[in-house]
C-alpha cells in the first residue's frame, strides 16, 4: 500500500499570526531551525513566510530596466514585480513580506505525488490540510528523505 501525505508530514507545525512583526518570524525560524512557516489566522492558512521572503529585507529591490523613445518610458520587465518586491522589501509584518498563495497538498494524497509537486515546483515545503482546509500539518523534503530511509 502506498505511503499517504499523512504518514510522512511532521503533525502542529510551528505556524505564524500575520499581525506578527518580521523579526517574530525570523526569531522564531531560528529558534525553531526551520526555513518557512505557514502563516495561520484564525485557523486557516494564509500564505507562508520563507527565508526567502525574508531575503528582500537584507537585498532591496532593483527598479526594472527601461528605455526612452519618444519621452515614452517602454519598461523591459513588468513593473509590477518591482512594486511586489518593493513592498516585500519594505514590510514590517508578516502579512506584508508572506507568499500569499501558498501551494498545498490534502491530508489523503499519496506520498508520491507530493514529492512530484515539491520537485516540479522546486518548493521545500508543502502546508497540508484536511478536507474542512484546516491546516493539519507541513511536508518537508526532509521528511520525505527520512521515510525513504525507514522504507
């Protein structure tokens, strides 16, 4: 019988309130040794905050290249993605630096196909939840390393 999400996946995650402050979460990553926390309120999954969110605070933002022609400004990339990252790089909370559309995977899924998602996606981790959408748990690469060892 194949493994399902729910045997794998590490149960009460360590989650994260949106009206927290940034240095919560990044205090609470390394007090916790982890690289993302889902981001809960009142027990629904939000977003996630990852280290790599928290990365805009340390980097900044470089605006988008742009050329002039004819007192026209043509922007090379979308200009967009500079605001989103912009106020990545300015936010104080949790609400205001967090991926706001989490991937997930369902409590009953097979292991496998987890693993499919976190590889096609290059994600480290997978907020799951039950069928009422509640977040039941997190699915890390590193659990799914372990059950192949204990296999």
């Amino acid at each position: 019988m194949p493994k399902l999400v729910a045997d794998v996946m590490t149960r009460d995650p360590v989650v994260v309130n949106p009206k927290a402050t940034l240095q919560q979460a990044i205090n609470t990553l390394a007090e916790h040794r982890i690289s993302g926390l889902p981001v809960v309120e009142e027990g629904k999954l939000i977003g996630v905050i990852s280290e790599s969110d928290l990365l805009w605070q340390e980097t900044g933002v470089t605006p988008p290249p742009y050329i002039m022609l004819l007192d026209s400004v043509i922007f090379l990339q979308n200009p967009a993605t500079y605001e989103k990252d912009l106020h990545k790089a300015m936010g104080l909370t949790v609400a205001e630096v967090m991926s706001d559309r989490p991937i997930t995977i369902e409590v009953d899924r097979p292991l496998k196909d987890a693993a499919k998602l976190m590889h096609e996606r290059n994600i480290r981790r997978l907020p799951v939840l039950d069928e009422a959408g509640t977040l039941v748990g997190i699915l890390t690469r590193g659990d799914i390393i372990r059950s192949m060892v204990k296999a």
